[in-house]
C-alpha cells in the first residue's frame, strides 16, 4: 500500500467531484404566470367542419411524387355567385389545376353547384416567387408523408379533409399517420402533431413549451399553437414559423437540451410582432435565439456554464452584414442574442428583466432601437450601458461575452470562453479518471492482499 499514492488519487477525485458538484444552479424561473388573455387563432383558413361548408376540398400527397399535394374541391353550393379564389403561400409551385383561370399568383373561378376542380402543387424553396425570410427553405415530405403549406381561400368557405389520416393547419397541414399530442399554458393550448416516422418522446417537449409560454408574459398569444415536427431535415432552416402565426414546423431531432434549442427558438416566434421600427429588426431573431438559451437554462435543460459558453461563442462571430438592419443574417441570431443576454444581466441587478418589456415591445409592429432605448433607460440601465450596446448595434463594435455564470472565468479570451462547457468537462473526465485510476489500484491492493 502506497500512502501517498493513495492521498494523491482521492485528492484528484475531489477536485473533480467539486467542479461536478458545485457548479452554479440554474437560476429561478423570472416569471411564471401563463397565459391568461389569448387571443383567437388567427382564422382557419379552412373553416371548421361543421358540414354545412358551401364548397369542401380532399387533400392527398400525390401517389407517383411525394412533395406534390392534390386538392379536390366539391362546390356545393354557391347561390350567392361569389368568386372562390385560391392562392398559393410562399414554398408552394403549382404543378396543375383544373376549373380554374388563372389571375397572377391567384386561380379564381365563379363556380356553379355541382362543380369539381382539382389543384396540384409542389414543395419548393420559400423564395421561390418573392423574397420570403427564409429563402432557401422549404417543407419537407417522405414516403407516405408531407408537411406542406395550406393554400389561402377567398369566396365561399371551405372545408378541407385529409384524404385519409391527416391534420390541416392554418398555415401549415400534414398528410400521413400520426398521433396528437396537446398540454394547456393557461388561456393557450399547445398542440403536437406527431408524425408516424418520429421517434420523439411528445410529453417533455409539451412541458417544456408550456414552462416558456409562462416565462413571458404578454405579446402575442393565440389560443392555440399547432408544431408540425418534420421526420426528415428541413433544407436551409431547423424550424419555421409561417408569417408570424401560430403554426410551427420543426426538425423532429432537434435536441432541447442545448443552448439553441429551436423547439423554443420557435415558439418565442408565434409571441412575436413584425419589428418593423427603424434599427430594431434583428429583435426578431436576436429574442428568440436569447430566450431558447435563457428558458432552456431556467428549466434546467442546459447548465449555466453551457449557457455562458453558447453566448461566448455567439459573440465571436464575425459578421458580414451590420446588426442594425438585418433579419435573419447570422449576426441578428449571434450578436443580437448577446446584447440582449448582457442587457437582461444588467436589467436583473435593477430589480427588472427583459421578459417584462415584452409586452410594450409587441406591440404592433414593434418600437424601433431608440425607443426601446428609451425603455432600458427608464429601468435605470446606465449611460455607460446604453452607450456600449448602442455601438454594438449601430457601429458593429464586437461584443464582450462577459459570461454571466462563470463570471470568474471571464478573464479567459473570448476563444476559449467559447469553449468553457468542454474545457470543464474534459477536465471533470481527466482529473476524475486520473484519481479513480490511482486510488483504485492503491485499494484494489489492500483488498487484493487481505484474504
Ligand atoms: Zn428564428
């Protein structure tokens, strides 16, 4: 038996116990009131079945091509003489149609009782025909599924029907096997439509988006909101969030259990408003890339040190637009997550936080940068503060990561900060492992001598 041996392993098993074990917690819920004041659904574009629908649609996936839906309508009746229009959203190419004449982007008909017409589109990149947010997206279909965009109808209401096992979104339908899965946040319903082909567990997603709907009170809140989980990949995007509404298609396999966390990342969306104030549209992005981190970390999905390294990484990025008019240019999602990480730090010191501005910021269509200014002032953010964010913002100046955490650790270079949550572990495995091997051996002979 080697004493010293022996001091030396379980002296390395401490000190990897001690950085497992004593790592800061995750910080307390800001807020927890859900919902309570939801406001309808945006309309079905499809009306609700309740049979009595002058004019109704069966919708199928195409038998020879998986990303072409058929749409065929029966009008059964149309006493009044109206036009039944149909028009075709972003990601959608018409194939075929029959009955209709065709008006610009628009198939238009006065359709008499009795009549049958037949519309055939496919999948295709969001910016297909206009400049659309996502240009390089598009939905996604397989064998025997589809998540396609649901056409807008103008006339008479339509009812529209799976052919046979389905869901018919507002924005967003899906034609395949599933199984729906649905939780209240207080006024709003959340609601999974599970594809056949998904593996997913729906139950702590469910309870996850629920924790974030009440995380963030006030802003847009539908009373429902319908998430189309993709089996496959979806091309140039992880998720999207049709025009603002409350249907939102999502790669099935993305993790919550990572600072990004697009589950969230796009609920925050179906909460947002259109930021259309001057200097203010990478809010957009920048919000909902800073709440999937902040939410994921308060539910205890990811450790604080995670969080600061994802935000450490976000502020390395270097940018080829300026923050100040982009969209979904990377540096809105990067740069734009960490002022608002940094400005929330500095509001909680303050006796406030970001989450209660969220109201008045969604508002229609959005404060613009100086405004929101004038919000953080007033919640006693310092001049200094103010100025620093300001040129981040308006000047492209690189933010400092300055993680919020690991705050001892912030004399590191931002390369290495980026890197913190491996650097830990690794150092967790290593000394862990080193000690467990040294110790071991030393007991093992104690063990291995005594009989
Ligand atoms: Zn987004």
């Amino acid at each position: 038996m080697n004493w010293y041996r022996l001091v030396l392993g379980l002296f390395l098993l401490s000190l990897a116990a001690n950085a497992l074990f004593f790592q800061p917690g995750p910080p307390p819920m800001q807020t927890s009131t859900p919902p309570e004041d939801c406001q309808d659904s945006p309309l079905p574009r499809p009306v609700p079945d309740d049979g009595t629908a002058p004019v109704t649609g069966e919708v199928a996936q195409a038998v020879e091509n998986n990303s072409i839906v058929e749409i065929n309508y029966t009008v059964v009746e149309n006493s009044s003489g109206q036009a039944f229009t149909v028009t075709l959203p972003s990601g959608a190419k018409l194939v075929n149609q029959s009955g209709f004449s065709q008006d610009g982007d628009q198939l238009r008909t006065i359709p008499d009782q009795g009549d049958r017409l037949t519309l055939r589109y496919a999948l295709t990149k969001m910016g297909h025909d206009e400049e659309g947010q996502f240009p390089n997206a598009s939905y996604t279909a397989g064998p025997e599924w589809i998540i396609a965009p649901t056409p807008e109808h103008g006339g008479p209401d339509v009812t529209l029907q799976p052919a046979a096992s389905g869901f018919i979104g507002l924005d967003i339908l899906y034609l395949g096997e599933y199984t729906r899965h649905s939780t209240m946040a207080g006024c709003q319903n959340i609601t999974i439509i599970k594809p056949e082909a998904t593996g997913f567990d729906p139950e702590p997603r469910l309870n996850m988006l629920s924790n974030a709907a009440a995380s963030l009170s006030g802003g847009t809140t539908y009373s429902t909101v319908y998430v189309f989980p993709s089996p496959k990949p979806i091309p140039a995007a992880d998720g999207f969030v049709p025009e603002f509404q409350n249907n939102i298609i999502i790669e099935a396999d993305a993790s919550i259990h990572s600072a990004w966390n697009v589950w969230i990342h796009e609920y925050i969306h179906t909460r947002q408003v259109e930021y259309s104030g001057e200097n203010f549209s990478w809010f957009q992005e920048a919000s909902a890339t800073y709440y999937a981190a902040q939410l994921t970390l308060e539910q205890g999905l990811i450790s604080p040190i995670e969080f600061d390294a994802a935000l450490a990484r976000y502020a390395q990025h270097q940018p080829t637009t300026n923050l100040a008019t982009a969209e979904s240019e990377d540096i809105a999602y990067r740069w734009g997550a960490v002022v608002l990480a940094r400005l929330d730090a500095s509001l909680w010191q303050r006796g406030h936080t970001l989450a209660e501005m969220w109201n008045d910021i969604n508002q229609y269509d959005g404060p613009s940068y100086s405004k929101f200014e004038r919000q953080l002032s007033s919640r006693g953010l310092s001049e200094s503060r103010l100025n620093e964010t300001r040129a981040i913002v308006e000047r492209n100046a690189q933010p400092d990561p300055s993680p919020v955490y690991t705050s001892r650790m912030s004399w590191l270079p931002g390369a290495l900060l980026a890197h913190i949550s491996a650097i830990y572990q690794s150092f967790v495995a290593i000394v862990g492992g080193a000690g467990l091997a040294i110790a071991g051996r030393e007991l093992w002979t104690v063990v291995g001598t005594s009989d």
